[in-house]
C-alpha cells in the first residue's frame, strides 16, 4: 500500500524526519545506504534504514512500517558522493516501488543535501523537497 500520487506536489517533509535521514547518512558517511520512509495520510513520518539489499531487509522493513499504521511515502538513497538521482534499474531489482525517490548526501560537511524524483513513465522527474517545523 502507498501514499497517494504526488502529482499535487510532495508534501513538505517534518524537520523530526529530515533530522532521522541526516543520522542515517552519518551512520555510514562513506557508503550507500537505502531505506523507506512511511507515512500517516500525507503526512511523512519516519525512516526506516534497510539492514541490506535483499528482499528479507525490504520485507522486514516494511512490515516494520506496516506495524506503525503507515504507509510507504518513499524510498531513499545516501551518497557520499552526492544526491543522485537513483537507478530505476535497481529499484526494480530490488521490488521497491515507491511513489517519491530522495537523494541524501553530506556533500558538504555538516550539511544534509536532499533531492526528490518520481517515476513517470519510466523516467525521473525532478520535484521540489522543502522542510517543515513541525
């Protein structure tokens, strides 16, 4: 089960949340790491780092969200290297269909680097990702 379509825009994402993905790209600075974020209604709510690339990670991680009432808003990406755009290839591999993609990176020290795409006929459209207080 996902979120509803992003085509009215991404809902903005709550600075609680923002602060869990900035730990998960200090937790490993130097490699990748995927996740999904859940959320309530529209409302993005937490991440939940997958343990590897395997569908017993995926599976586990989304049960996980399912026990927390969510529902899959996203998947993300960190990057040492930047906030990349993700491979659509490796996505599909990996059975992640996610209605919003985010690029984590810490390309400048310190400083959390946050880009979003969605999928639109097999191809990525950029969107515009803005934080909330709340």
């Amino acid at each position: 089960m996902t979120c509803p379509d992003l085509q009215a825009g991404v809902p903005p994402l709550p600075r609680p949340l923002v602060n869990q993905l900035l730990h998960a790209a200090q937790s490993a600075p130097d490699s990748i790491r995927w996740g999904i974020i859940g959320a309530r209604g529209r409302t993005p709510a937490h991440c939940y780092p997958l343990a590897g690339l395997d569908a017993k990670s995926i599976s586990a991680a989304r049960h996980q969200l399912e026990r927390q009432g969510e529902t899959l808003f996203a998947a993300y990406r960190t990057d040492a290297g930047g906030a990349q755009a993700p491979d659509l290839t490796e996505l599909d591999a990996l059975g992640i269909h996610a209605p919003l993609l985010l690029g984590i990176s810490l390309g400048t020290k310190g400083v959390l680097q946050l880009r979003g795409w969605r999928v639109e006929a097999q191809r990525l459209v950029a969107l515009e990702i803005s934080i909330s207080e709340n």
